[in-house]
C-alpha cells in the first residue's frame, strides 16, 4: 500500500527527481541537509527545513516517497496541474485541456499512467479512455462536485 504523503513533500520530491536526480542522491542531500543543493528547486514551496524534519521523522515514508510509492493525501486543481507538471512535465494547454470539473486530453506511456494512478489523492477519478500498448488517455476529474 502507497504511504500517504502531503502534497509539498510530493512536489519537493518530484521538483528535484524531474531534473535527472537519482533517488540516493536526493536522501544523500536530505540528510546532509544540504541547502545550497536543494535551494534551487524551490519554486514557492516550503522551505527546505520542513522535508529535513519529514525525513528525520519518517525514514519509511521519504523512502517510500522517494521510490514513487505514495499517495498524495489531497489535491486541488491547482495543485494537480502542478503535480502533473513537475512529475510528468505536463502542461495545461499543450498537454491537456482543462475543462472545469476535469481535465481531458491527457496521454501518457503506460508506465507513468500507472504511477500517477497510485500516486493521485482519492478526490480525484481516472477515465480511462484509450489504451494501446505503449500510451494510456485518460481523463481527470473531481471526484465531489459542488451543488449549488
């Protein structure tokens, strides 16, 4: 079962995995507490501090973080287009249409469409809608609509 992991932690993660960065190298700077490392992938999250204190508190968890094994424990559209873009380089407009409640036209090769199937906070629902054997497309959407 994936660990449920809060969505900066996520996002941190993912911001240096998208750049080439192995897992051992990230938890070799997570533990160096290495800031000068880690100081360019910022982006308007939390500091650095609060992953050195998540990894202090919970080595399984950042382990299990680190190997794609988690569950984002919520998500709002915002934060799901930034976590589509960070771990899947996917980009509203190019990639993907977003329609409201959903966004729609989005491929990916099979093996990411699994991970972000583990990975996306439960108020979310895949559609699939088109599979061959190397590429799934799918769509997003929330799973509780408003009623107004």
């Amino acid at each position: 079962m994936a660990e449920k992991v809060a969505l900066n932690y996520a996002l941190m993660v993912e911001q240096v995995k998208s750049r080439g960065y192995s897992k051992d190298k990230i938890l070799e700077a997570l533990n160096k507490r290495d800031i000068a490392f880690l100081k360019e992938f910022g982006k308007g999250l939390p500091d650095w501090e609060t992953l050195f204190s998540f990894c202090d508190d919970n080595q399984e968890k950042m382990a299990q973080l680190l190997k794609g094994n988690y569950e984002i424990a919520f998500l709002t559209k915002g934060t799901l287009k930034r976590f589509l873009l960070y771990k899947f380089g996917l980009a509203e407009g190019k990639d993907y249409k977003d329609k409201g409640d959903k966004l729609s036209e989005i491929t990916l090769t099979s093996k990411d469409y699994q991970e972000l199937t583990k990975n996306i906070a439960k108020n979310w629902i895949i559609k699939e809608l088109e599979k061959d054997m190397k590429n799934v497309q799918f769509t997003i959407e929330l799973k509780f609509k408003a009623v107004i």
